[in-house]
C-alpha cells in the first residue's frame, strides 16, 4: 500500500485545548476546595462577638458584613449603636480565629500601585493606581498550583499603569503600606489587570495570604480609621 497518499490525520483544535481547560477546571476546584478547608464550611467554633469602634461605623458595619459573608461565618447578627459595629458570628475553628477574623474583617485594603526608583527599591510620585480604581478582583492558580489574585482597573487608571511612552519600567505594589509583589519591568506593562502573587515557603501559606488578599481587595477599602477592635467571646 502506498502510504504516500494517505489524508494526513486532522485533530480538531478541541482536542488541544481540552488538556487545558480540564486543568483550568481543576485549578478552580483545588481553589475552592482549600477555601472550605480554611473557613472550615462546618462553624464548629465558638460564638464571638467582635466589636469596632470607628467614626464611620455604618460603613464600616456593611464592610465587615461584607467580608464575613466572603469567609462564610455562620449566622452572623450585625448592629451599630453609638460609634461602635457589633458584629456576632460563629468562627471557623482554626487554631488562630481569635486573631485571624478580627484582623481580616477590619483591615484597612487600601492598594496602590507606585512606580519605582531608579533604583528599583523605593518609589517615587504619586500611586499610580489605588484601591479606589478597582473594576473586579479574581482568585485563581497558575499552572504550577500556585494561587493568584488578578485585580482589574478602569481605563483611566490603566493608561497610567502603561506610561505615555509605552517602555519598561518596573511598579511596586503595596497593599496597606507593605509591598506585596512587583511588575518586574522587564517589557512594557500591558492591559488593565496586574497580579499579586504571593511568594511564600510553603504553598497553604501562600494560598491563605491569597484568599485573604481576595477578600479584602474585592469588598472595597476601608471608609475610615478604626479606633478600636476587640472580641469577646459569648457563653
């Protein structure tokens, strides 16, 4: 037989793309997974009662209820009186709640995104994008496992992230005063969207630093100071 003229055989491009859409699926049911193994879905911890005393407390009340809902404490009961947020819940059972859910709940979120020096360490002017320009927040993993979190801008904010010249130049990213991750600048930035990609020792850490960046970038920053913060909890 002469193979010669033998059709050649065609793959469909689904074929090609299938590999990676099952691993986008699987990507997303690792993310969701974790998250439920961290808020622990069950709310076998005790009932607290985190107050937080602020000059803008009603925002802050629909912040805090906000982020609780993203974490999934169970049958919160929320109320504001004289300055102060009364916010009552049932904890995940982590070994750390105490400290953890006040924290999250209260944190300031205030991104903003610095061009840097020329030495590349420090920044200079003013942000050049803030928290206050954000279009939508997503949590994901790269195709190594390692989780993400993409964070779009509106135009007016992204023509800055690009720079009127179109050249590499390297931006810092800081999120409450601490820097997070970096655009290395090793080509012209592009788009609207940067990454926050946390780079720590072990993966779960990572994972829950990433979770955590979600939630608090994607219910806004903070209205105002807080003043105070306790937890209580209840018998």
């Amino acid at each position: 037989m002469n193979m010669s003229n033998s059709s050649p055989v065609r793959v469909s491009k689904w074929a090609y793309m299938a590999p990676l859409i099952l691993g986008g699926i699987l990507a997303l049911s690792a993310v969701s997974l974790f998250i439920m193994g961290w808020i622990r879905g069950d709310c076998d911890g005790v009932r607290a009662e985190i107050t937080v005393r602020s000059q803008c407390a009603t925002e802050w009340s629909e912040i805090i209820e906000a982020r609780g809902d993203s974490v999934g404490l169970c049958s919160p009961e929320v109320s504001v009186e004289a300055g102060v947020v009364r916010y009552v819940s049932t904890l995940p059972g982590n070994s750390d709640d105490k400290t953890a859910m006040p924290k999250l709940l209260t944190q300031s979120g205030m991104l903003e995104v610095f061009l840097a020096n020329a030495h590349g360490t420090g920044i200079q002017g003013e942000p050049l994008a803030t928290s206050t320009d954000i279009v939508s927040v997503s949590l994901s993993l790269d195709s190594r496992g390692h989780p993400f979190v993409d964070i779009k801008f509106q135009p007016h904010a992204a023509k800055r992230l690009q720079g009127e010249k179109y050249e590499a130049r390297k931006m810092l990213y800081f999120l409450d005063g601490e820097k997070v991750d970096e655009w290395p600048g090793r080509t012209p930035f592009e788009g609207a969207t940067i990454r926050l990609q946390p780079r720590e020792n072990s993966k779960k850490i990572s994972m829950r630093r990433a979770v955590d960046w979600n939630i608090v970038l994607r219910n806004g920053p903070a209205p105002c100071a807080v003043d105070d913060v306790q937890l209580k909890v209840m018998d």
